[in-house]
C-alpha cells in the first residue's frame, strides 16, 4: 500500500508519514474527473452495503447477530493481515498518533456501531433502525463544517434532509414494517440508532481526515484490529462472548459479508472521501437502502407502498442531484 496515490514515496519506519499530507490535492485539469470518481465509489460502497440485509438474514437463524458482527469484523481484519503479509509489510508501519487516532478511536466506533445497531433493531425493528441510522448524512454534513471546515451549502444540506427522509419512507413503506417484535422497547431502539448513526458520521470524518495520510486499506486494517479487540472485550463482559460458525453455510455467509460489506464497501468508501468532501460521500452512500429494498422486493417477495416508492424515488432523485452537483466544472 502506499501513503498517498500511486506517484507518492513509500512509507518506511523513517518518513512513516508523506510530507504535507492534506496538500495533496488533484491537479485542476483532473479535478473534476477525480470528485466524478469519489462521488461513484461512495455509491460503489452504499451498493454494496445495500447487500448485509439479503446477506444476514440467512445468519440470524445460525448464529447470535452481535457473533455475526464479531466474526465478520475478524475474519476481514485476519484477511488484510494475511494480504500485507504477503504482499505490503508496510501495512503494519504506523505511527503512535496512527493507532491512537484510527486503531482505538476508529475500533471504538466500530464497536459502538455493531452494538448500538443491533440494540436499534432489537427496540425499533428493521425499519425503524434504518431509518434513524440514516440521520447520518445530515450529522456529517453539520460536523464536516464544524470539525474540517468544508463547506455547508444550502444545497448539500437539502440533499442530505431529502435523503434522509426518503430513506425514512422507503424502509417503513415495506410490507414487513413493524413486524419485527421490538424486545428492548422503544426507549432502547432510539438510543440505539442514534449511536448508531453518530458512529457513522464520526467514521466519515475520522476517514476523511485519516485516509490521505495513512491510505484506505491501512485504515480499514487499524479500524478493524481495533474493533475486534474492543469488540471481543465488550461482549465477552456483557456475557454475550462471541460464538464460532456452527456450520458450513454459518462460515459461507461469513465470508459473503466479510467480502462485502466489511472489505470492498469500506475500501470504496475510503478511497471515495479521498476524493470527495465528506458531506456528499455520505449523501451518495444512502443508496444503501434502495438496494436493499431492492432485493428485498426481488429476494423475499416483499411489497412496497405507495410511500415506500415515494421515499425510494426521493433517495435516487437526491443522489442523482448529488452527482449532478460533483460534476460541475470546478472554480479556481
């Protein structure tokens, strides 16, 4: 892996960091190219991320879901082990601020986001859980401005509240909202998927910041040990500690999401908020849902209600403007 695009020096335990790292910018001529492609692999990622439902629901009946999120998390950390080891050793040359900042900042959001999601579901249902979790574009497009000083324009902020709310029409509008029995209650559910999506918003900004130094797989790694660990901790404490796949089918699932959404959609993402700000990564990663109920409706026979396809028309209306918006010429 490299410290920054193919054209950068290569990390050594020397010069662990390029110089000048926020500074790497694309030249002008290319620029526009560049947020074109940022924008593409943020929906490259929300996709693939469209694909964990279809992909769960066949674990939920094998295995304990916070096992599912624990094993999934492992096995992609021991395959990015196994890839460097093989091919890039200086995947494991990180600085101190390295593992302080993405290692234990970003395994604790990690961890936070496989808990409080589960706690979302378990007292809001499916629906509901989606729903709050994809609060997030606003969240990032509010705290990028905040935290990394880019811009909050009137029309990324539009765009984050118009998906936001189609996402809301689209997950409640199906023919399975509020089947799932909500166990915890629903003071449990909301606390739950508000973590949730703050956890997602800080993941954003911590890679928007972190993956032009460090590059996108050697913070997926960091994030992903980190997680693991403090993941093992916090539910072998809760008494909930992880169990193994129980079967041949337990482990291909695994493997499905392991290659899904936990390496190609975060490697996407990550090389996504390289190039773009984060407000309209998070705005393109929405299509998330749409695919899910996508294959919902042609996986499951699921229906969806006149709202529901109002709400999928208004996440695909906002993403299309969102890419509209990334490809207009540039200003000096």
């Amino acid at each position: 892996m490299l410290c920054r695009g193919g054209s950068a020096p290569p990390c050594s335990p020397d010069n662990p960091l390029p110089p000048h790292p926020m500074t790497d910018t694309t030249p002008p001529a290319s620029g526009r190219t560049s947020r074109l492609t940022g924008y593409l692999l943020a929906l490259a990622a929300g996709a693939t991320w469209g694909t964990t439902g279809p992909l769960s629901t066949g674990l939920y009946g094998l295995m304990p879901a916070t096992s599912i999120g624990f094993w999934r998390v492992l096995l992609g950390t021991v395959c990015l082990a196994l890839w460097g080891l093989a091919f890039r050793r200086e995947l494991f040359r990180v600085d101190r601020a390295g593992w302080l900042l993405v290692g234990l900042g970003g395994g604790c959001l990690v961890a936070l986001f496989e808990v409080a999601y589960q706690y979302a579901i378990a007292g809001a249902g499916v629906a509901g859980a989606a729903a709050m979790l994809y609060t997030a574009p606003v969240i990032v497009a509010v705290l990028a401005r905040l935290v990394l000083k880019e811009a909050l324009t009137p029309v990324r902020l539009a765009l984050a509240l118009l998906v936001m709310a189609g996402v809301a029409l689209t997950v409640t509008g199906g023919s399975n909202s509020g089947a799932e029995a909500a166990q915890l209650g629903i003071g449990a559910g909301i606390a739950g998927g508000l973590f949730s999506a703050v956890s997602y918003a800080l993941t954003t900004l911590m890679a928007r910041f972190a993956v032009p130094r460090y590059g996108a797989v050697r913070v997926l790694f960091l994030e992903a040990v980190g997680g693991v660990v403090i993941l093992g901790i916090v539910l072998t404490l809760a008494g909930r500690v992880p169990t193994p796949p129980p079967s041949l089918a337990a482990w291909r699932g695994l493997a499905a999401l392991t290659a899904g959404s936990v390496l190609a959609a975060n490697l996407f993402f990550f090389a996504a908020v390289k190039r773009i700000e984060a407000a309209p990564a998070a705005v393109a990663a929405t299509i998330e849902p749409v695919v899910g109920t996508a294959l919902a409706l042609l996986l499951f026979h699921q229906q969806l209600s006149l709202l529901g396809w109002l709400g999928l028309t208004m996440v695909v209306a906002g993403v299309a403007a969102g890419y509209l918006q990334e490809a207009k010429p540039t200003q000096p």
